[in-house]
C-alpha cells in the first residue's frame, strides 16, 4: 500500500480527462465508419469546412497536433478524394489544404453527427456548458 496519497489514481485530475476523452472520442466510431474517417479526419474536415484552404501549419494549431500527426493524416484525406494540397504562392515551403467537391459535400452527411454524440453524453446541456467552460480554461482559452 503506498504512502503516498498524490500517487493514488483516484486522486488524479489526469486520468478521469484521459478515460472521458478515450469515452467520447469512441462513442464517433459508429458515426463516423459509415463516413470512411476516424475520429482525427473528422477534426481535420472541421476544420477546413470552417475555413477551407488553411495552412497545415494554422491546422496544427487550432487541433493543437503536430504536423507528424496532421501530414499522414491530410495525405490520407486526399487518397481518398476529400481534400487536396497546393503549394503557397507566396511561400513554396508552405501548403495550404483544400476540400475536394467530395469533401465538400461530405459535409452535409457529416452534420448529424455532433446530435448523435450529443444523445451519447450523459450530462444535462447546463453540465455539458459547464464542462466545455472548464476545459476551455484549462487549456489557457478563456
């Protein structure tokens, strides 16, 4: 038996935000399969159905991944025909990522997803703004 009570699981703020992550994050397979994404495409197509031709760099920054974690993941987007990479005209170093039509109209199927999930949350919507209030803040956002 420890003796070293901030060792306890229990007492972590850590791992209740790792488990609920891992929670909500699975409850989008279902959802998300019949699309052909996973659950990190689906962020990516978010984002550029948000603000279509960002840089991977500004992708990087709003999802808070590095670009090894968004590069494979844009170069599957476009093997599949929704989104496309160009080069910067004013910076050849920089590319920039398009939707595809394809992706595009992906969209709209796509929209009943967040309801889904939603009916997946067991928190009332006061709990779930609270919540989304306190992880914000968390993460230096106010």
């Amino acid at each position: 038996m420890s003796d070293y009570p901030q060792l306890k699981l229990k007492n972590q703020l850590c791992f209740p935000l790792y488990a609920a992550a891992r929670q909500v994050t699975s409850a989008y397979t279902p959802y998300l399969k019949p699309l052909g994404l996973t659950y990190t495409q689906y962020l990516v197509m978010m984002v550029l159905w948000e603000c279509d031709g960002l840089r991977v760099s500004d992708i990087c920054g709003l999802l808070r991944l590095d670009s090894g974690t968004i590069t494979p993941l844009i170069k599957k987007l476009s093997a599949e025909g929704l989104a496309e990479k160009r080069h910067c005209e004013d910076d050849e170093r920089s590319v920039r990522v398009f939707l595809t039509e394809k992706g595009r109209a992906l969209e709209e199927r796509a929209s009943g997803v967040p309801g889904e999930i939603a009916g997946c949350v067991r928190l009332e919507p006061g709990e779930a703004g609270e919540l989304y209030r306190l992880l914000y803040k968390l993460l230096g956002e106010n």
